[in-house]
C-alpha cells in the first residue's frame, strides 16, 4: 500500500527528541515524493511498482526536493506570521541559513529511511541501483514484525513528543 503512516513512526521519534530542529513535515514530504512512484505505476498497472525513486539515490534526490520545498513554504509562511506569535518570533531568531540545513538534513533521513524501510519488505526493489541490481535485504524481517516496530516506534514517539515539546 503506498504512503503507509508507517513510514512516519521514526521521524515521530525524531520530532520527540529534536522538536524544535527536526522537521517532521520535510521527513513526511519526502516520504510522499517517494510513494508517487508507486502511485503512478499502480494506477497504470504496471509493475515493478518500485523503481527509481526507490534507490537510495532516488531517495536522496526526494529528500533534498522535500527539504527545499519545506524551506520555501516556511519561509512564505515566515513573512506572513505575526512576529509576536510563538512560531513567529521563534523563525524570526533562527537564520534562514540554519533553517534551510536543519529541512534538508531531515529531509534526507527520511528519503533515506523510506528506502531502508522498504528494502525490507519488496524483493523487486533494486536500492543501491546504478552500482548494483537486487535486493539483499528483502525478506531479513517478516512484514507483520516491522510493522509491529514501526507502530511502537511510532506509538512511543507520539508519547515522547507530547511530554516533551516546548
């Protein structure tokens, strides 16, 4: 199933231990441009559904894609919020440069981890393509136990990051 939730339980994880510097709407963005792949091979039929941008290259590529998206849409949304408000002043403190690493950065970890993760489970993925053709990891964890992680990842990190944001 494309864009399954489980692909956002670690950057939950992330977003409760660097609230204020992980970006869990980069991670998610690039977790999205990852699965259009799969959309738009499903709705044509044609398998493999995983190709390109399910490469660690196609993965590095979305996330830094994502990481500049999300900078764009903070910045727009920079010039439009009160300076007083909370995220306002927050943003108005934070050089735009800082910004722009800390979006990419976690952009990258979740294209990266996008790939990682469905490594495990799709035997038609080739994700270290161009270097190399097949899928070594596929099959290492049944689905029904990284799925089972994912959600206590998940489930802790919605936990941690309600106890412990600012």
């Amino acid at each position: 199933m494309p864009l399954p939730p489980f692909h956002f339980c670690p950057g939950l994880l992330g977003k409760a231990f660097g609230s204020r510097y992980f970006w869990f709407s980069s991670y998610v963005a690039a977790n999205v441009l990852i699965d259009l792949e799969v959309l738009y091979y499903l709705s044509r039929n044609e398998p493999p559904f995983h190709r390109y941008l399910h490469t660690y290259l196609g993965g590095i590529a979305m996330g830094v894609v994502a990481g500049l998206l999300m900078f764009v849409v903070v910045q727009m949304v920079r010039r439009v919020l009160p300076a007083d408000s909370r995220w306002g002043e927050r943003l108005a403190q934070t050089p735009g440069r800082l910004l722009l690493w800390q979006s990419l950065l976690v952009g990258l970890i979740g294209g990266v981890s996008h790939i990682l993760l469905d490594s495990l489970m799709h035997e038609e993925m080739n994700p270290f393509w161009p270097l190399a053709e097949g899928n070594a990891l596929a099959g290492t964890v049944s689905v029904l136990a990284l799925h089972i992680a994912l959600a206590v990842i998940g489930f802790f990190g919605l936990i941690f990051w309600l106890l412990l944001r600012e």
